[in-house]
C-alpha cells in the first residue's frame, strides 16, 4: 500500500510538472507574439517646430516595423532644443530645421550619425486681403513678424534677407519675434501681424494648403534651408531612426509635406 501510494504521489506531481510547463510554454509563445521585436522601447525625438505635422507620419511608419517602440516629440526652436540637449535634458535625436545647431552638438560630441534629411523654402506671407506685394508695402502700424533671431533658424535666414536687400532698418520697428514659425503663421492668420516670413511647409495642415493667408514672396537665399538630423544618445533605436530617415519611404512622407528630399 505504501509504494502504490509514494507512486500514485509521484505520477500526479508529474502532471502537475507537465502542465507548469506546458503553460508556461504558452505564455512564452504569446509573449512572444504580442512582442515580437522584444520590450518596449522609448524614443524621444526633439524636433523644430516645422516638423510638427511630418513627423507624425514619419513616427507613425516607422512604428511598422518597430510595434514596441513609443515615440515622444518634443517641438520648438532648433536653437532652443539644442540648448535643451547641451543643458542635459533627455532626447535621443534632435531633428533641426538648419545644419547649424546639429553640427555645434557634433562638435561637443553630444551628437552622432548625423544626416542631411530634407530641404524647405522661407515664404513671406501675408494677409489675403490685401494687395502687399513686398515688406516695404507695410504701414505704420502694421506688423512684420519673425522667428526670434538667435534660436528660431526661420528667423535668422529672415534677418539674412532683410539685410541682404537692406530693408531691415526699414522694418525693424514693426517686428514682433514668435517662438517658432508655427507662432508666425498663427500671427498672421489672426491679423496680429499683417506679414511674416514661414516655410512652404507651414502652409500646409494635413497636406492642405492654408487658405487664410496668401504667399507674397518667395525667398531667395545665397544658400539652400537645410535640414539636419543625428543620434543624440546612444540607443540602438536613436541610429535605426536615422537609418530610417535614408529610406525611400521617410523621403516620400516628406516630399508629401511639400519638403524637398
């Protein structure tokens, strides 16, 4: 009786062995199915404020091919944000609307892996009411508005043009800065400003252009608006979204949002 009973004992924990296995063999394999690329990642990208529409669609491509990984944007001035980054604030790439603020965190070796991704053209702007045809057709009043100067590169390439046609001691007293060109554009449209100077890419909201304003002039520039992106941490996943944005698929995205690739 006592061997029959030691067996009975042996042969029922077995079962329950088997059946710890076999479950946690399942839960494994769907582990395995709901995270096929292993655990969650973040990715916090700091981005200019001219990204703001694009690199929604850009995150939402490369979340196919990486299901787990969250992406968390962080928008301003590509001169703000890089001080953010120097300053230590956390961001595992920076995507500039300049080259500029890229190259200064290169040099103090808090950026890698960096890539020229884009190409955008500065507008100015105006009321599409009236007849403006260039800043010089500005009233007393009225208002000219810009990206600040030394963090906003909008701005800067503005201030560039104005000096370049000697105009910016005409305008200088009309000029009220924004944050970014986002602030520009909204200026604009709610008549706080009768002008500014924008990107192309500004006048476009879910690939439609704005019908609230009008473009006046087309800048012309001694240089090409570059855009600049790299890593600016470590993470396996900061280079495989600069990699990304080599692909044929991230340059469609962005011609799609009027940026030139």
């Amino acid at each position: 009786m006592k061997i029959k009973h030691i067996f009975i004992t042996i042969l029922t924990l077995s079962i329950v062995l088997a059946g710890c296995t076999n479950e946690r063999g399942l839960n494994k394999e769907q582990n395995e199915k709901q995270s096929p690329k292993g655990d969650k990642q973040e990715l916090q990208v700091s981005a200019a404020a001219s990204l703001t529409e694009v690199s929604k669609s850009l995150g939402n491509e490369f979340k196919k091919d990486h299901p787990n990984v969250e992406i968390k944007f962080n928008y301003g001035g590509s001169g703000a944000l890089r001080q953010q980054i120097e300053a230590g604030a956390p961001a595992d790439v920076m995507m500039s609307a300049n080259t500029k603020d890229i190259d200064l965190l290169k040099e103090k070796n808090k950026a890698h892996d960096t890539y020229n991704y884009a190409k955008n053209q500065l507008l100015l702007i105006g009321d599409k009411n009236k007849s403006y045809t260039s800043v010089k057709d500005l009233n007393q009043n009225d208002k000219l508005a810009l990206g600040q100067i030394k963090t906003v590169p909008a701005g800067k390439y503005a201030k560039q043009y104005l000096d370049d046609q000697h105009l910016y001691g005409d305008v200088k007293d009309k000029i009220i800065f924004a944050k970014d060109v986002k602030q520009v554009l909204n200026y604009v449209e709610k008549g706080n400003a009768q002008e500014g100077f924008v990107y192309k890419t500004d006048l476009y909201q879910q690939k439609k252009k704005a019908n609230k304003v009008k473009v006046i002039e087309e800048i012309k520039l001694s240089k090409p608006i570059t855009y600049k992106a790299g890593a600016t941490s470590d993470k396996k996943i900061a280079k495989e979204w600069i990699n990304f944005l080599k692909s044929n698929k991230a340059k469609q995205i962005l011609k799609e949002y009027q940026f030139s690739v």
